[in-house]
C-alpha cells in the first residue's frame, strides 16, 4: 500500500528538502518505488535531485493546473533510482490560478489516483508556509514528517503545526496523522539542543525519530552537485543517517500496518 508523506513545516531553514531528497534517494537504494513531489516555488528539491527545474518541459504547476496528466510530468532521476514532479518558478503563480478552480484543495490528491499505485513512497516536499500548496500536500497525505531543529523558537513552530494539522483532520483529510518528528543539523555538544531533544522525547514519545540526523558538511555540500548526499559521499555521517531513517520508517509503516 502507498504511502503518501508530507515534509512540513511552517518554518523554514530546517532541512526539509534536504530531508525530502535523501530520503526518497534512501529508501530507492533499499529496493522501494520513490516519487519525490517538489511543492516549493524554489524548486530546490529538483535541482538537489539533478533535475534541472529550468529545463522542465512540465511540472507540478501544470499538473495542478489539470492541464498535463500527472505521468507525462514525471521524470526520472540522472542518478539516484526515484521519479520527481519538479517545480519551478511557475509553482508561485499557483495561489492564484488556484484560486477560482473547483475543487482546488483536492487537485494534487486527485492526480495522485492514477499513479500512486505504481510507488510505495510518495513523498511531498512543502514550502515554508500553510498555502494552498502545503494544503494540497496535507489534504494528500497519509502522514506528515516534521523535520526541525532543537532550537527554543522551533518548538513555537512545532506547535502551529500540529494545530494545523489537528484542523485537517476535522474539515479535510480525516485519516492524517503526524508519522515522525525528525531531529535535523543535531549537535549533542549543544546543551539547548539536548534540552529541546528531550523536551520532544517527553511530549511526543515514538513520534520523535530515533534517527537523529546530525549537521554535516556533505548534506550542505551536495545539492551543489545535483545529487542526494549518499551519490556525493556515501561515507559520510549524513547519508548514514538517512539511510537509518529510511530503515526506521519502513519499520514504522510495517508495525503500523499490524495493529
């Protein structure tokens, strides 16, 4: 069964894309059918997939649009073993096009019918911003990712967010749920960054990945190269630590599955 995962967070700077491109790279390289949906105006998850978001000939905006079937705009990745709907600049006229269409909360859900039994992953990276892109994500989504660093004001932006999504459940996407909070850029010698990590621990228990993925100089490195850390520096902490939060999502979806 597919399942369809939102990176969000209201705030910004806190690894989402990096996160949305290593792990749809982590869980291609452990044998699962990836498709990585870039939501951000930026198109920095295209560009960090090495796919080059100037040269689409069709992308997310289209799809939304209803203007371009959903598998014509797929493409596949130079390297890494998983598909991408890329974005582009076009995505920022999105709020507006959107605007007076029917149904416009539902367009990206609606496309996902007709492909997403061909993956097992589907994975959603969102702007920094609760817009009609991020909530086209949620109404979409199985389960969110909140990715987010152990900082005082992140705990702030923690909390609109499970508010936000709480007001989903009643009014759009009823079976919604948060699947993780994933600690990024970590540094254990950070005594506010421990406090804040336990803080997490306390509050929301096995919500807290066990992963931790710590501040790495490869991670920043290479979406310079158009391509998922584990193809720039497969030695490197921060693939590792993707690659064991690939292996501890499947074994959360698997144990979800059973009860």
């Amino acid at each position: 069964m597919t399942q369809i995962l939102a990176i969000a967070n209201q705030k910004g700077g806190v690894g989402k894309t990096t996160t949305s491109v290593n792990l749809a790279a982590s869980l291609a390289a452990v044998k699962r059918r990836v498709l990585l949906i870039d939501l951000d105006p930026q198109g920095n998850a295209t560009m960090g997939s090495g796919v080059d978001k100037n040269a689409l000939s069709y992308s997310v905006y289209d799809v939304l649009l209803g203007d371009t079937p959903i598998k014509v705009a797929i493409h596949k990745t130079p390297k890494a073993k998983y598909d991408v709907l890329g974005a582009n600049r076009d995505l920022s006229g999105a709020e507006i096009s959107l605007f007076d269409l029917e149904r416009r909360e539902l367009r990206l859900k609606e496309a996902l019918e007709h492909i997403k039994k061909s993956y097992d992953f589907i994975l959603i990276d969102c702007a920094p911003s609760l817009s009609m892109l991020t909530l086209n994500a949620l109404v979409a989504a199985d389960g969110v990712v909140i990715p987010m660093q152990c900082e005082y004001y992140a705990l702030e932006g923690l909390a609109d967010l499970t508010n936000t999504i709480e007001r989903m459940t009643v009014k759009l996407n009823p079976h919604l749920q948060i699947r993780g909070i994933l600690r990024t850029m970590f540094d254990p010698r950070n005594t506010l960054a421990n406090d804040v990590s336990q803080e997490l621990i306390k509050h929301f228990g096995d919500k807290v990945f066990e992963t931790v993925i710590p501040r790495n100089v490869r991670l920043a490195e290479a979406p310079a190269h158009g391509v998922p850390v584990m193809y720039y520096d497969k030695g490197s902490r921060g693939a590792f630590a993707y690659l064991s939060l690939a292996a501890e999502l499947i074994k959360k979806d698997k144990k979800r599955k059973t009860v």
